[in-house]
C-alpha cells in the first residue's frame, strides 16, 4: 500500500467512526501561527487563560508532542441541530453542548481509529487530541485545507459551515498533504457587526477572547465585569451568534450521532425554571455534559448575571 493508500484507508474508517472530513497536514513547526500567537497573547486577548501561556513550543511544534510526528490529519466532527430550547426566554446555551460532551465521544473514536491503524501496520508511534493538549487544531485545519479561518475566527468549510468540532491525529506516518483552500469571507462582515461585545476585532480575524461571551461564560471563573451588563443576548453557556448569522452555515446539515442528541430535559426547561436550578437539579441535568465545566456555581453566576441585567426579562 503506498501512502496515498493508506491515506485514503484511513480516512474511510474515519468516516465509518462518524467524522465528517478528514484532512492532512506536514508536522512542521507552525512557524508562521507562532508569531501570530504570540502578538495575541502580548495584547492580552486570552484573558484569564494563563493556560495559553504555558507549553508554547509544545503548541507550535507537533513533534514536542510526539516525537518523529510526520503527519498531523485533522478530522471534522459535525454538531448541528436544528433542536432549539423552547422557551424563547430562556437563558440560551450553545448549540455543541446540548447534548452529551463531545470530548469523551470524539476521544472514544480517536482511539478505535488508532487501534485500527496499529492492527494494520503494526505499533505506530500517535496520539489523538480533542481539546485535550496544546494543539492548535483551527491553524493545523487551516494548513490541511480542511476549511479556512473566517473573519469570527472560525473554521469554515465551503459545504459544510462552521458547526463542527475539531480533532487530530499527530502520527509518525507519513501521510500526502493537502492543501490549504480560498478564503471566502469576501466583504461579507455580518459576524463582526452581530457580536453583542465587540469581541471580533474590526477588521476580522482576530478575536479579543477576553470579551467573547463563551469566554465570560464558561472560562471566566470571577465575576462577570459590569461591562457586559446588556450584552450577553441571553447567553448562559457559549453563544452561536457569529455562527448563525454566517451565510456558510445554510449548508449545515443535521448530525447523526445518538450521543449529541440535545437533552429533551433541557430544551424544555423554561426562564422561571432556569431562575430556581439549583445543585441538584444541576447535577442531574448536566450529568456526562460540557456544561459541568462551569460548576454549579458558575452557571448560576451567569443566569443571575443575566437576570440582573435584564437580558432575561
Ligand atoms: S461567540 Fe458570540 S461573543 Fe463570541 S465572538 Fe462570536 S458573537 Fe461575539
Ligand atoms: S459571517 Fe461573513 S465574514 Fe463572518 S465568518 Fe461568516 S462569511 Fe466570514
């Protein structure tokens, strides 16, 4: 089997697992990424995120993370639903996280594909990453042509949109690159102008993390500063404005995977309801989600946030 072969062997059994693309990037250092991570990180834009600080050569250099890496495959994982909570009051939560975390599904899958790549060539030297490691997986999806970066900073496939997750795979094999694609933005801005805080920066591109609400919402551990009072648009978990309104994702086509089904409990749970959760009720509703990062405490700050600040009202 040549490498073009077991190029195409993978990506079939990738595609069997439920991913949706599949794509391949040379293990280069990511010279170019780096210097735009660390102008990023100079002004500050990750907030609180010290974490981002920390492993940068780990980061911008696949084969700190395993050593002899040829190859990074990045792999798309779609999440969209049409699902909506019902209540049109009630604080909002990000489309990914309504149903069951995607890390330990996308994880899951990452390993029997290994397992699969092992049994056929023998021990390879891998390791699959889901969010769980410094990989800077938009950039790599970005070199292997798995979409481009959007003006909100996503990543954006011509036919597919932007909800989808994102993993890789960084092997020792070496695999046939593919190539980066066109940017499509063109003059369109409509994710610059809808962001309630002004977290995409005017020109697009770049994002102040420290404004974005799933930053304020989810990573942000003290309180949420009175400047954002207003601004949240209802946003308990996440927000999807900038995804919703770009005009890429009207080819977004429901996922089939069972375990990202959106919780039935959830979507019906209305504004008053919401108001009264407490740590029971949390408990049991978030059990194995994406939610549970927040704690308790964490999405009660932010309902009442919210609460305070009328934007539930
Ligand atoms: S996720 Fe929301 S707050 Fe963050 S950049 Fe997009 S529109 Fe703005
Ligand atoms: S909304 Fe427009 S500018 Fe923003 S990412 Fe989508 S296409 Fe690009």
């Amino acid at each position: 089997m040549d490498n073009f072969e077991k190029k195409e062997w993978i990506k079939k059994w990738a595609l069997d697992l439920g991913f949706s693309s599949m794509n391949v990037a040379k293990a280069n250092r990511l010279d170019r990424e780096a210097e735009r991570l660390k102008e990023w990180l100079n002004l500050g834009y990750h907030g609180s995120m010290g974490y981002m600080e920390n492993h940068f050569e780990k980061r911008v250099d696949p084969t700190q993370l395993v050593p002899g890496a040829r190859s990074v495959i990045i792999f798309t994982f779609n999440y969209f639903t049409k699902k909506k909570q019902l209540d049109p009051e009630a604080p909002k939560i990000a489309m990914y996280a309504l149903g069951k975390d995607y890390h330990d599904i996308i994880r899951k899958k990452l390993n029997q594909l290994k397992e699969k790549i092992d049994d056929k060539w023998g021990e390879t030297t891998g390791r699959g990453f889901v969010d769980s490691a410094p990989v800077l997986e938009r950039d790599w999806a970005e070199r292997a042509g798995a979409g481009w970066k959007g003006k909100n900073t996503l990543l954006i496939h011509p036919k597919k949109g932007s909800y989808f997750f994102l993993a890789s795979l960084i092997t020792e094999l070496e695999l046939p690159e593919d190539q980066p694609i066109k940017d499509y933005c063109g003059t369109c801005r409509k994710c610059i102008d809808i962001c309630p805080t002004s977290a995409i920066l005017e020109e697009g591109y770049t994002m102040d993390a420290s404004k974005c609400i799933s930053y304020l919402t989810i990573e942000k551990r003290d309180e949420i500063p009175t400047e954002f009072k207003g601004k949240m648009d209802n946003w308990m978990f996440g927000c999807d404005l900038c995804q919703q309104v770009c005009p890429w994702n009207r080819f977004s086509e429901e996922h089939n995977e069972p375990k990202l089904e959106a919780d039935e409990h959830l979507l019906k749970k209305n504004k008053e309801e919401w108001l009264s959760l407490d740590q029971e009720e949390f408990s049991e509703l978030f059990q194995g989600s994406a939610v549970k990062r927040t704690k308790f405490r964490g999405l009660k700050r932010n309902i009442e946030f919210l609460s305070d600040n009328n934007d539930t009202s």
